[in-house]
C-alpha cells in the first residue's frame, strides 16, 4: 500500500516536471513578434524576425496534426505578398517614381474613378513600396503560423478563466480550421497516389474538394453532439449583484484600457495614459475572475507555467518593446524609404534588438512529443 501511495503520489510530480510549455507563452512570444513586424517596413529585419520565426517552429515543432499549418501559412504569406506586387503593377500607385520598369497598355476609366489606373507605367519605386508593406503582413502571418504550430489548440483552452471559455471555443474552432484543413488535404492527395490517380492540378483540386468538405461537415456535427454533451453555453446561477458588479469591471476595464492607450499614442496624454491603462487592465482582469463563476468548470492537470514560460513570454514582449522603441528612435532605419530609389541598410541595435526571439529555442527543452495528444 505504501508503494501504491508513493507511485499515486509521485505521479502528478512526474507531470509537473516533464509537462510541455504553457501554450500561452507561446502565443504571447508570437504576439510579440507580430508587434515587431508591425513598427517596421525594413525588409533585412522582417526577414531575420521570420527567420527567427522559422527556426523556433523548427526545433520544437511536433508531429501533430495542427503543428503541420506552418507550412500552409508560410505559402499564404507568400501569397499575399505576390498579390500585393501584382495589384500594385495592375492598379498602379500613388508612390512617385522615375524609374520605370515596363509599361501596360493603360485601359480609360471615367472622371469618378479618379486615382485609380488599369495598366501603365510600373516603377521600381511603387513595387519596392508594394514590396515592402506586403513583406511585412507576410511577416505577421509567418508569427501566427508560428503559434499555431507550437500551441497545442486544446491546451490552450483549457488554460483559459472560465468567463472566456465559450468565447475560447469559438477562437479555438476557428483556429484548428487550418490545420485540419491541410491534415485533410494532405491524407487525401496520399490515398489517391497509392490508387494511381492524380492528385495535382485542376482536376486532382476538385476531385480533392468535395472529400474535404464532407470531411468538415462531419467533424462540425461531431464537435456540436461533444460539447452538446459537455454542457456547453449552460451558466449556474449567480446573484444580481455579482452581475451587476462583474459587467460594470469589464466594460469600465475596457474603456480604461481604450483611453489608457489612446493616452500613450498621444503627446497630451502621456502623463496619464499609463495608469489609466493599468487600472483599466486590472478592472477587465478581476470582471473576468468574478464573471468565471457563471461557468463552473474543473481541470484536469492544470497546465503550469513555469522558468520557461515566463522566458519564453518575456522574450516576445522585449522584442516588441525594442523595436517599438527602436521606431521611435531611429524611424528612418526601420522605414527605409523609396523616393529617392535606395538600397535598404540593416541597422546594427535594431537587429540586435531580434536577438531575444532566438531564445525558447534554447530555453525550452526539446521532448520527444506524444503523438497522441489531442487536436
């Protein structure tokens, strides 16, 4: 009985110790790194934040199901930046420029369609324009593609206070869309090579089509007949006074949280923008903590969070915070202009400043993954 007691007890150490990075870090880390892609235009930057990106997702990215939509949004951020360069050579733009490319037959359009061109002349400014601000929507893909392959969906729900939980279903059903999307497509097109058949082009595209949509159609009923059974959207009951009290924290958090940063993005609001968005953020978080008991909930193995989590979250928020400041700072190296045509420079402690995004790849230990863990 002593050893069973031992074994029973020594179990939820054993989880403690060998469980996996808080899904949340990793989202906060990638969350950072799309702060980041978004205060520059530099593109020797965006591309050393993706190839942290990249790297990261590399070592610690497992064999699951949902860890494989990296590569589906790496090709749509390849995507969106070749429409953007194809708009801009299609549509014209409004950037100035002297040296041109090659010129389109222009199509007329009339005088209330004033701004706007079919065909012309292409400048190698307006495409370095184009150029530049579709790399960085790509670079805020690559980071969400990130987090999606390293955050395990149904991890990350469970971590979530219960006030946001059916909020968090919604998010997370959304968020798997991808990922089991490209599973589907990618067990499809296998089967079909082993029968001899095609599995590329238009016809291999349609053939492939209508299975994967069956496929979703039944997973979707499965999911509602699952949380159906699990008492999903059913509350207890809660006084009215903790009602009331809960919805007056949350929206006057959330207007705290508006004006706070509506007050740090002015010059005439800097002295107070600051605690009013602390106080807005500590309203919002204890609504939240009251507005939990209207969705009684346990957990199973609570997820901990760690050393490495807080590195790992650390990382990402100190890499927003030097590039925002580098933006500040030193706006000309992180926008590179394009009027006068020039080549962009990397600027030395802005690119130093990525550094810190390299570190969960040295922080989290590498475990060989469990491929069973749900999706």
């Amino acid at each position: 009985m002593r050893s069973g007691r031992g074994r029973a007890q020594s179990t939820p150490a054993r989880h403690q110790r060998h469980a996996p990075l808080h899904p949340g870090a990793w989202w906060l880390w990638s969350l950072g790194l799309g702060t980041a892609a978004t205060r520059t235009t530099n593109p020797l930057l965006l591309a050393l934040l993706m190839a942290a990106a990249g790297y990261v997702v590399a070592t610690h990215r497992s064999p699951s199901p949902w860890a494989r939509s990296y590569t589906a949004f790496a090709k749509l951020a390849a995507a969106v930046l070749l429409i953007r360069l194809a708009f801009t050579v299609a549509l014209g733009s409004p950037v100035p420029g002297t040296h041109v490319l090659l010129t389109l037959p222009e199509v007329p359009l009339p005088d209330w369609v004033q701004g706007i061109r079919l065909g012309g002349a292409v400048t190698a400014e307006a495409l370095l324009f184009a150029g530049y601000n579709g790399l960085k929507l790509a670079a805020l893909l690559i980071c969400v593609g990130a987090a999606n392959a390293l955050a395990s969906p149904a991890r990350l729900l469970k971590s979530l206070p219960g006030a946001l939980y059916e909020t968090g279903v919604a998010v997370v059903v959304a968020l798997t869309f991808a990922p089991h999307l490209v599973a589907d497509v990618q067990r499809l097109r296998a089967a079909r090579r082993l029968r001899g058949r095609p599995d590329r082009g238009v016809r291999g595209l349609l053939q492939v089509g209508l299975p994967v949509l069956e496929g979703a159609l039944e997973r979707s009923v499965a999911l509602a007949a699952a949380m159906d059974a699990r008492g999903y959207g059913r509350t207890a009951d809660v006084p009215a006074p903790v009602r009331r009290t809960t919805t007056a924290l949350t929206l006057g958090g959330l207007l705290g949280v508006c004006a706070g940063t509506y007050g740090l993005l002015t010059a005439e609001g800097g002295t107070y923008g600051l605690p009013v968005l602390l106080a807005g953020v500590a309203a919002a978080l204890a609504g939240l903590r009251l507005g939990g008991r209207r969705s009684p909930r346990t957990r199973y193995r609570p997820e901990p969070w760690g050393v490495s989590a807080w590195l790992v979250a650390g990382s990402g928020a100190a890499v927003a915070a030097l590039l925002t400041l580098a933006s500040v700072s030193d706006p000309d190296a992180l926008h590179p202009g394009v009027v006068p045509l020039v080549a962009p420079t990397l600027p030395l402690w802005p690119a130093a400043a990525l550094l810190p995004a390299l570190l969960p790849a040295f922080v989290v230990p590498r475990k060989s993954p469990n491929p069973e863990e749900p999706s």
